[in-house]
C-alpha cells in the first residue's frame, strides 16, 4: 500500500532530483533508492552533512541528500538578520551587535578544524559566521544545500513499518514546491521561538505609561541605546540578560535584574540591583521599570512538524508522561521533546525508528563537537539501521535515563535537553554515542575517546576568561594569538592564559571568583 502510495505521490508531486518540484507541476521522475532531507544549515545542519560525506561512497552513491535552509547562508543563529528586531515579526536570529562568546574558541570547534590564527580568545560573531562559512566551503558543503527555502509542513505518509515524509516549502520567489524523503533530520537549532511570559495586569500597566512603557523579549534586542534615560528590569540572568545588564547598565536611569535564585552577575554590572521574580503588574504597579527584557529563554517547538502532525504540542506534558499513554506520538511541552532516543531519534510508534532525527537538541553543550557526533551517529544508523535495539528496548532505556534524572533531584520535562547535572555529562554524551558505534563495528575503533582530554579539562580552567580580559585591557591579545594554529596550540594557549592569570591574582591577593557561575 506505502508503495501505491508512493507512486500515486510522484505522479502528482513530480519529485525532481534532487528531491524538490512546484506544488502543481506533475510530470513523474523515477524515485532514488534513499532520499535524506535536512533542515536547517547552522552547527547542526552542516555537521549532518560532514557525516553523510564521510561515509563510504559505495553506501552513499545513490543517496539523493538535500539541506533546506530558509536563509541565504550558512551559519544560523550567526548569521545577522538584517531586517528591524521589532515585534510581531520573529527575528531569525537573537544575534545582537556587541555579542561575543563566553565559551574560547579551543571548545567551540568541530574536531580537527581550528580557528584561524589572530582569532580572539573569546571571540565576536563575526569570527563565528566567518568560521561556520569556512567550514562549509572547505568540505565543499554547498552543493548539498538549497538556500533561501524555508519549510512550511513536514507529514508522514505511510505506516509504523514504511513510507515518505511529504515536504511542503517556499522559495525565493514565493513558489509553493513539494518534495519527498525517507529520512528527515531536523537540524533548524533552539533559538526561535521565543518564551514569552505573562504576568496578571501587565496590559493595563503598559497601558498606563502612554507609550513610554515596553515588555519585549531578548529575541529583539539589538543596541543598548534603546534603554538610554530608561529605567530596565531584566527578567533573568542567564548569557543574554547577563549581558544586557553589562551593556545597559551605564546608560539607564536604574537597571534591575529579575532572578528566580541567587545568582552571581558577570563583572561590570556592579551597578545592576536584583530583584526576586515577579508576581504581577498593577497600572502604577511594578512603578520602578518602564522597559522590560525578557531573557527568558525560546520555546523548543518545531512548527513544521506540528502543522503536519508529526509533533505534538502538550503543555501540560510533565514527568511521568508516557509516549504510550498518547498514543504513541511525539510530543513536546515547549521544555522537552519526548519520546527520543539519545536525544536523537524519534520513538514514536508511528513510523520507524529511524526516518525522524534532530541534531542540536542539547544545550549546555559544545554545539560543533557535539552535533558532529550526532551526525555521525545519525548517517551510521541511517546506513545500518540494525544496530539499534527494538523501539521497546530503547523506550525502557529512555525510562531508566529520565528516573536517573529525578534522582538528582531535576525534572527531565523541565531540563529539557540540558546536558546536566554535572559538567562532565556533555563530554560523556558523545563519547556514549560514537563508543556505542565502535561497539557495533559501525565505525573503526582506533583506541581513542571522542572528546579530547583537553576539552574536557576546560572545566578547570577557572582563571581563564578573566586572563583573557586582562591580557585585552594590556593590548596584548594579538601577541598571544598570531602563531596559534593546530589544536593542541590552542589548548596550549588555555592553558598559559589560564597559569598566567592564576598567578598574578593570587600574587596580588584577588579574592577567587568562579567565572563559570558567569557562563
């Protein structure tokens, strides 16, 4: 019947290699023995594609593998929207202009592809974009991506045992075009929809500031002068509204920072007074602010997939929720997409295990290290699908995960896909996956861990980004970085910077302070 169906769908959707017709052209093109599309052409997206290339070609010869990408570069969150961050249009990305990382550059990488030498420490996004960008054209990348077609609906067509993903898009020139997959990844990243809460009365209160008050998330902001003579409250402490407090603080009237717990505030926000959550507005209420920032995180909702559904959305999913009590869906709570194997696969009953994948979902994770080993991990189960267990025994080892979680006092449906609760747990994750292919002879085993010791050794660098700091303030960044160019130079370089700093505060007195409560 799947295959019927199949036939029946390129009769009408003409599927053109490599995989993509308009909606109401029908001429019949004959189907490739594996179609792969992925979504998205950020971090995740264009590891997704290392991992395919890297595959033997006698596997991947006759795999049609198509990246849709809604922008018109690589690169995603990097990548600057040039349009105005004002609302109701969503930006694509949270970038503002005086961004820079809070993690160095050594931990950033994908595996054995470095920054080029002169970059900074802890670089600006321009260093990122230029780096994604080079990555993809070193490894010829291109040819496998579609820009500037963004996906409208993903549907699955078929049974629990066969079938095609029907892929719904629009172009460039606002043409509506159909193309169809066996395997669909989803590689579109966590920072878009933005978490936007609400408070009783907060209505009447902007209302009552004639104008001269505004509620508006993080997603949309760009300068610090927008605040300038303002009086700002910043819900949250996380990188974005830590670095809103720095930014904004000489310019208000008065900053404020909203926190749920005691939280330590990066250097440079001396002058930022915290405050304890908000309970609710009245008109003259909450009478301290007139400029809101919300820093309160995105929602990690896929659209697409919930228009053709292939996800749903529950917000009422909380711990101990079952895939089987839903029948067997998809689901995700805004906080958690659940029921998923590694993260990675989607365990829903209605299709096999492996036709649905995302890449990127964790957080608090190295993304390039981290998506690599997912792509990896995706392209290998894709090409061997008999690796895996059965979809009940990766169910019961899911169950085991969540309940170790609890046990550490977290909620699964509330972390989400953080990477916690301890530091060494990002590392872990991706040694599990590539350790688990070895095991499975899917991949050569050549004796060594995926993550390098070194990158694991960033946790005890608690020196290092204040050395950094300080070695800018002494204009001597360059001399530190011009000759930096294999990995083991850069983690060289944590090193010192990190020796060097730990020295001088301690020489000098300077009480201790942890910089990764900062990050």
């Amino acid at each position: 019947m799947v295959h019927l169906l199949k036939s029946i769908w390129l009769l009408v959707s003409s599927l053109h290699i490599p995989g993509l017709t308009p909606i109401h052209d029908t001429p019949a093109q004959p189907q490739t023995p594996k179609s792969i599309a992925v979504i998205g052409a950020g971090s995740a997206g264009i590891a997704v594609l290392k991992a395919f290339q890297d595959l033997p070609l006698e596997i991947r010869a006759s795999w049609n593998i198509t990246l849709y990408e809604q922008r018109e570069d690589v690169a995603g969150v990097w990548l600057p929207d040039p349009r105005p961050a004002s609302p109701p249009a969503i930006p694509y990305t949270p970038l503002y202009p005086l961004l820079r990382t809070n993690t160095p550059v050594p931990m950033m990488t994908y595996p054995d592809f470095p920054f080029t030498p002169g970059t900074p420490l802890y670089p600006s996004h321009h260093h990122l974009l230029a780096y994604h960008q080079r990555y993809a054209s070193h490894h010829d990348l291109s040819h496998y991506i579609r820009f500037q077609h963004k996906v409208l609906t993903t549907s699955w067509v078929g049974n629990p045992e066969e079938g095609f993903w029907d892929i719904t898009l629009r172009d460039s020139r606002n043409r509506t075009l159909r193309a169809m997959a066996d395997h669909l990844i989803v590689a579109s990243g966590n920072n878009h929809l933005p978490r936007t809460p609400s408070w009783r009365g907060q209505e009447e209160w902007v209302e009552a500031g004639n104008g001269r008050r505004e509620i508006l998330h993080s997603v949309y902001y760009r300068e610090a002068e927008r605040y300038a003579n303002r009086t700002l409250l910043i819900i949250g402490a996380g990188a974005s509204g830590s670095d809103a407090a720095v930014q904004t603080v000489g310019l208000t009237r008065r900053s404020y920072i909203s926190v749920r717990h005691q939280v330590d505030l990066p250097p440079g926000s001396d002058n930022v007074l915290k405050k304890p959550a908000v309970s609710h507005f009245t008109r003259d209420g909450i009478h301290f602010a007139d400029a809101f920032l919300l820093a309160t995180g995105y929602e990690q909702r896929k659209p697409f997939l919930e228009s053709g559904g292939a996800l749903t959305y529950d917000p009422s999913a909380h711990s101990n929720s079952s895939s089987t009590s839903r029948g067997g869906k998809l689901v995700t709570n805004s906080y958690y997409i659940f029921p998923l194997h590694q993260h990675i696969f989607s365990l829903s009953t209605q299709y096999p295990v492996d036709v649905l994948a995302f890449v990127g979902l964790p957080t608090r994770i190295a993304n390039c290290p981290s998506d690599l080993a997912q792509g990896l991990y995706v392209a290998q189960v894709i090409a061997k699908p008999w690796i895996l267990p059965s979809r009940d025994n990766l169910l019961k080892e899911l169950a085991e995960r969540e309940d170790n979680t609890r046990k550490t006092g977290l909620d699964p449906y509330v972390i989400g896909h953080a990477m916690l609760p301890d530091r060494a747990s990002s590392s872990d994750y991706q040694d599990e996956l590539v350790d688990f292919l070895k095991h499975k002879k899917a991949i050569p085993d050549d004796g060594h861990p995926f993550v390098e010791e070194w990158r694991r050794l960033i946790w005890t660098y608690d020196y290092l980004k204040r050395g950094w700091k300080r070695i800018e303030a002494l204009g001597e960044s360059e001399k530190w970085v011009k000759d930096v160019k294999t990995e083991e130079e850069w983690a060289d370089l944590m090193y010192r910077v990190n020796a060097w700093q730990e020295e001088w505060e301690k020489e000098n007195g300077v009480p201790f302070i942890d910089d990764l409560l900062h990050s």
